[in-house]
C-alpha cells in the first residue's frame, strides 16, 4: 500500500513538471535575427512602450499593467517575435506575451 502511494506521488510530481515545461514558450531566432530584432525596435525610440530603466525584468517577470507594450511594426518579418508586443527597458529590448503579460525573450545590445 505504501508503495502505491508513492508511485502515485511520483506520477503525480512528474505529470505536474511535464505540464509546467510544455507551458513555456521560447522564442528561437538565429543570432542575426536577434540583431536585426534589436537594431528595429531599439531604434523606434517611440515614447510609449519604455519602462523605468531601474525596473527589473528577466524572462518569466509579469509586468504590471501600468507598462504599455508596444506592437511589433510589420518591418520586422520574423515570424516568431510578430505575435509578441515590446517594450524597452534602459537598453534592452523586452518581448512580452500579450495575453499573459509574461516576458519571453530580453534582447540585449
């Protein structure tokens, strides 16, 4: 009986981290595209979609809703960074879900 309980248990922690990996998105482009990705937005300086440059942020943070994203412009035309809004922070371009408000990738110059 013992047993069962901890096949049960271990079934359960593995399903559970299965599911947690299978819920994180990643965001693949070549090195180039990464430049050409931060060369673009970097360079709208659009006064909108900057966050305080002091405001932590990694991939995984949730920003706030007070943090406007931007959409990204149909000059960039890689398919994986379209579906995702943007926001700048001090020099780093940040790719966020739209839905989720989830940072997915943090471009760096």
């Amino acid at each position: 009986m013992k047993r069962l309980y901890l096949g049960c248990a271990a079934g359960a922690a593995l399903l559970f981290s299965a599911g947690t990996v299978l819920a994180q998105t990643v965001i693949e482009i070549t090195p180039a595209q990464e430049r050409t990705v931060y060369t673009t937005l970097y360079g709208q300086r659009v006064t909108t979609g900057v966050a305080p440059r002091d405001f932590d942020v990694s991939v995984g943070t949730v920003l706030p809703a007070d943090i406007e994203l931007v959409e990204v412009p149909a000059t960039v035309e890689i398919a994986p960074v379209r579906r995702y809004r943007y926001v700048v922070v001090g020099n780093r371009v940040i790719l966020v879900d739209p839905t989720s408000r989830r940072v997915e990738k943090v471009i760096t110059p």
